[in-house]
C-alpha cells in the first residue's frame, strides 16, 4: 500500500519529541530541585502594588515548593529532536532519511531562533526571580523588571519582523473573508512587535497544573494543521515536534506537577507561536485558535481598568483561571475545562482558517 512521505515525515518527528521530553524530566527534574529553582516567597501582592489576599490563598506553597523552569523539558525536546533528525540525514544520508528532514531555511530557522533566544531570556529571567540569585526584590514579580520584559521582547519581534520583510519579501498580512493587505516595512514590522507582545502576555496562564501544557498543545496543533494544509509540510512537521515536547511536559505537570513551564518555557514558546503564526499567514486567526489566551490576557488587562476606573474589581482575583479558583473551582476542574474548550477553538480555528 502507498503511503506518502508527508504525513510520517509531519508525525514521527512528534513521538520522538514526546519520547525524548518523558525520558529527560526526571533528571531535569532532579536538577531543579537539587538547586532550590523556585520561588520561595508567595505571592503577597497584586501587580498595582496591593496586598493579595486571595491569590496568596490559592497559591499557598509554603513547604512544598513547586520548581520553575520546566520549560526546559520542552525547549530542550525540541532542539534534542532537532538534532537527530539532523544527524540521521547528513550523518546517514539515505531516501528516507532526507524526506523525513524537516530544517529548512525558509520555513524553520527562524522558529526555531525564537524557540532559542526566548528560551535563554526567559531563562535569565527564571534565575532572577530564584531567591539566591535575587537579593534585592525590587520588582514585584521578580526577575527582570516589566521595563526590560518589554525592551527586550520588543527588540526580539523587531529583529523578526525585519527578517519577515528584508529576507523573505513578507509584508502582509491575511484578512480573514477579504484576503492579503500589504502594510509595508515599517507597518509590517510594527505589527509584529505588537503580535509578540501579545503572545508574551499570555504567560500569565502558567501557574496551574496542566493548565499551560493543555492549552499551548492545541494551539500548536492548529497552526500544524493549517501548515500542513498549506502545504508548509516543514512547518507542520516543526508544530507537531512542540506538540509532542509540550505533551512530555504535560505528562509531568499535571496534578501533582512536578514542575512549571515559567519564563524559560512560556517566552520560548510564545515566540515561536508568533512567528508560525506569520509563517503561515494566519496570524489573525491567533483570536480564536488561542482564545483562551485571549480572555486571560483581557481579564488581567480589565481587572486593572476596573480597579482604576471604578475603584473596585470585575473579577474576585485575575487572571480569569485564578478567579475560577476563587469561586470554589478545584484546580484540576479549571484545567480540563480550559483544554476542552481550548481544543474546540484550536479546531473553529482551523476551520476558519481553510474555508477563508
């Protein structure tokens, strides 16, 4: 029976991925414990500055610290995955192993830079926020302070977007239903930046057991199908790779979760999605494949308008998951809800994006 390559080539990059990302947890794991990675103190106050009783209460950890930085289990699959297939066709050159090769320059260098560059920000980030590395407390979140997230996100959307315009002729973006507007240089690369710093806000989801993991899949999922429908077979098969490393994540995050995405894990991945999302010229679609995200973000973002405006708050604590919590929503309860309803939009997503 014939089978063609691309769908074999698409998927068993993923299960190597996964297989990879379960076998070097443990020891990552191991690592992050031994070094105490993980932030001591709870969450006392609000970003405005006020005291936060309620997300104190939901996010009491105290004697039994959760470590950060597991989103090295993901980023680290990734690039193992990366390698092999790499090693398989120059190393072992052979039919099969050249149409299983996904890396190409046109399609998967620049996710996979942005993968790298956040990874190591969002690294740098992670180790600040660590009690022995972070002595001053200055900034309310610790780590690096919102001046510097937003400096150095920005210049990293800056520098792809100038890679999107001056190396590979893109400027424009699809409009669902109205087709391809070009919004020039300057514009284009504007837009970008913007796009990244939306992804980035979405970190405000990790936090919860199973809840970044189950999410984050179905988004990537989407834009693999809408690659591989595209004919993006490269792109696809890079998506379903992130799958497969976010799955190995989740498979040691659910309840009890041994560790989280943090900085490392959400800024590498949010990139990355930022990227693929104007690879694939379907970067508007962002709205309803990553609706979830969406919300959150808002609910953070009118939480504190509210608060300015009226004096009071729309929600019992933001983000939209931790005020789940506070109605008596068990944990477990508003992760699976979210991936359900995250794996529906992921699907409308993709519908939408095939028939526009």
């Amino acid at each position: 029976m014939f089978l063609s390559i691309d769908p074999l080539k698409v998927l068993l990059p993923a299960v190597v991925s996964f297989i990879i990302g379960v076998l070097i947890a443990p020891t990552i794991a191991k690592f992050l414990v031994k070094n105490k990675l993980w932030k001591k103190k709870n969450v006392s106050k609000t970003i405005d500055g006020k005291e936060a009783t309620i997300t104190a209460s939901l996010h009491n950890d105290v004697g039994n610290p959760i470590p950060r930085m597991g989103g090295i289990v993901v980023w680290a699959s990734v690039f193992i995955t990366t390698l092999i297939f790499w090693i398989f066709a120059h190393i072992h050159p052979t039919d099969l192993s050249e149409k299983l090769y996904f890396i190409s320059r046109n399609q998967t260098w620049l996710p996979l830079a942005a993968m790298l560059v956040g990874a190591i920000v969002g690294a740098i980030d992670d180790l600040l926020v660590v009690e022995c590395f972070n002595k001053s407390g200055t900034y309310i979140g610790g780590g690096l302070s919102f001046p510097v997230r937003f400096l150095s996100v920005s210049l990293l959307g800056l520098f792809a977007g100038w890679w999107f315009y001056a190396k590979l002729e893109v400027d424009t973006v699809h409009i669902p239903f109205n087709g391809d507007i070009h919004l020039g240089g300057i514009l284009f690369i504007l837009f970008f930046i913007l796009v990244t710093l939306a992804t980035f806000s979405t970190g405000v989801i990790d936090g919860v057991d199973g809840l970044s993991g189950g999410v984050l899949s179905s988004v990537f999922a989407a834009y693999g199908m809408i690659a591989f429908a595209h004919g993006q077979i490269n792109i696809a098969a890079f998506c379903f790779v992130v799958v497969g490393a976010i799955l190995a994540f989740l498979w040691f995050n659910i309840p009890p979760a041994l560790f989280y995405l943090s900085e490392t894990g959400m800024l590498a991945l949010s990139l990355t999605l930022s990227v693929i999302a104007f690879l694939t010229n379907a970067v508007l679609y962002l709205l309803i494949i990553a609706l979830p995200l969406v919300v959150t973000t808002v609910s953070v973002i009118l939480q504190l308008f509210w608060k300015k405006v009226f004096k009071r708050k729309l929600f019992l604590v933001a983000p939209l998951h931790n005020h789940f919590q506070a109605k008596g929503w068990p944990a477990y309860k508003v992760s699976m809800r979210y991936w359900l309803v995250s794996y529906i939009c992921a699907i409308f997503g993709v519908i939408i994006t095939l028939i526009s």
